[in-house]
C-alpha cells in the first residue's frame, strides 16, 4: 500500500497542535469491504425513505398506518402507572430540547478534545444539526395535530406533532456514534453491543413519546425512518472520506493513515 504523506510530517501541523485535529485519518479494507459499506448507505436510505414515505402518505390522507394512530394512542394511555411514568418522563427529559443539545455538546466537545483528529465528533455533531434541521422544515410543512391535550402527562403542547423531534434525536445520536465507533473496531461483540444500544435507545424513547401522548405511531415512526437516511448520508460520507483500498494513495497535507487507538 502507497503512503505518500504523513500528518506527522508536516512542519505547519506541528507548530499548531490544533490544526492537526482536522486532519483525517484514512484506513485501508479489502475492496468487497468499501462496496459493502455503500450497499449498507444505499439500503438505509431506501428502507429510511420507504418508511418515512409510507409515514407521511398515511398521516396526509388519513389511511394506512394512521387508522392505527388512535387504537395504539389509547392503548398506551391505558397501560400508563406510576412507576412508568415516572421512567418515560426521565427518557422524555433527557432526549427532549434542553438536554439533549447539552448531551451532543457536552460528547462532541469530550471527544474533539480527547481524541487525535476532530472528523469522527464533528461528523456527529453535522449530523445531529441535519436532524434538527429538517425536524423543524417538515414539520410546518405537514401540519400534523398532536394527540388531545388531555392525554399529554407533562404538560400543553401545541406544536405540530410530524416528526418526532425527541425520537429523530435520540436516533440520530445513537445510530451516528454507534457507527462512528463501531466502524474503527474490527470485534464483532463491540459491534453488536453498540447496534443493540442503540436499538434498545430508540425504542424505549419511541415507547416514551407514545405513553406520554405527545405522538402518534406515525409520528414516531417516520423519524426513525428519517434517522436511517441521515445515518445512509453519514456512512457514505465517512466511506468516502476515510476507507481506501490497496493501491489507493493516502496524499495531501489533511489525511493521515489511521493508527489503532486514534
């Protein structure tokens, strides 16, 4: 394999401890590896957008998925006890829009500050952002009503309920660092552990937002489905980016070949 520039090597670099945080690492894989990851990008973003399509479909003409809306709405309302409540307003607090920008700020800046190179937590970081983002586009857009106000536990809200905000970013967060950090680990069990967190995340939070009457099915699904095309967009940038094959030269003055433990 050809390796044609260092990081290390660069005087610029070396006087600025902190320019060296934007430099990329790259690694090499087998080349069935890279085409495998942009298969998963692709599949994510048709299974994300088939999803959020079928969503939004069902909550704009009133069928499918949505005559489900009510019945699963009244279910939740009518397992709701103590103890749980007091469980899914904790989740609720944590991925909701005070706590949860604190959460991603208080990660990224750890990560940018701990680790060697800043690609990984700003790439977490623009992620989030893009939830957030489209999160507040679409939702006026659609203009889908909440549940009553009489079975929201915590309080009014008058905000339009399409997509859940609390579920895109608990997903997003939780899928985006699962990748980041699974993707640099070649054992299998880490992998798997972090996939299984972030699906016990998301649905404990989908489960949150339901019992608390805050969102209907559609509501909590489609931002799954719009978490799964963000993490499609996620994959296929840090693949570009970052993954080289055999014969694939690492050059320029911001890549460096990546080492364990960086």
């Amino acid at each position: 394999m050809a390796v044609t520039t260092r990081a290390s090597d660069l005087k610029p670099f070396e006087a600025a401890w902190w320019r060296r945080k934007f430099v990329v690492e790259e690694r090499y894989v087998e080349r069935r590896e890279r085409r495998a990851l942009y298969a998963f990008a692709i599949a994510l973003a048709l299974v994300g957008a088939a999803i959020f399509g079928t969503m939004l479909i069902s909550v704009l003409t009133g069928s499918g998925v949505a005559l489900l809306d009510e019945p699963v709405m009244r279910w939740f309302v009518a397992a709701r006890d103590d103890a749980e409540t007091v469980t899914m307003t904790v989740l609720a607090f944590v991925f909701g829009p005070v706590a949860m920008p604190v959460i991603v700020a208080v990660v990224t800046a750890a990560w940018l500050l701990f680790a060697t190179h800043a690609w990984r937590p700003l790439v977490l970081a623009c992620g989030m952002a893009l939830g957030v983002a489209l999160a507040l586009a679409i939702a006026p857009l659609v203009q889908h009503p909440r549940p009553p106000l009489d079975l929201m536990v915590l309080g009014a809200d008058h905000t339009f309920s399409f997509p859940s905000g609390h579920v895109l970013g608990a997903s997003d967060f939780l899928l985006i660092t699962a990748y980041l950090v699974g993707s640099r680990d070649r054992q299998l069990g880490v992998r798997v552990g972090l996939l299984a967190i972030a699906a016990f995340g998301i649905v404990a939070q989908v489960f949150s937002r339901l019992y608390l009457g805050y969102h209907w099915l559609t509501d909590v699904l489609a931002s799954v489905g719009l978490a799964l095309m963000i993490l499609a967009l996620v994959v296929a940038v840090d693949t570009h980016r970052t993954v080289r094959v055999s014969g694939e030269p690492i050059t320029g003055p911001l890549s460096t070949l990546q080492r364990d433990g960086t």
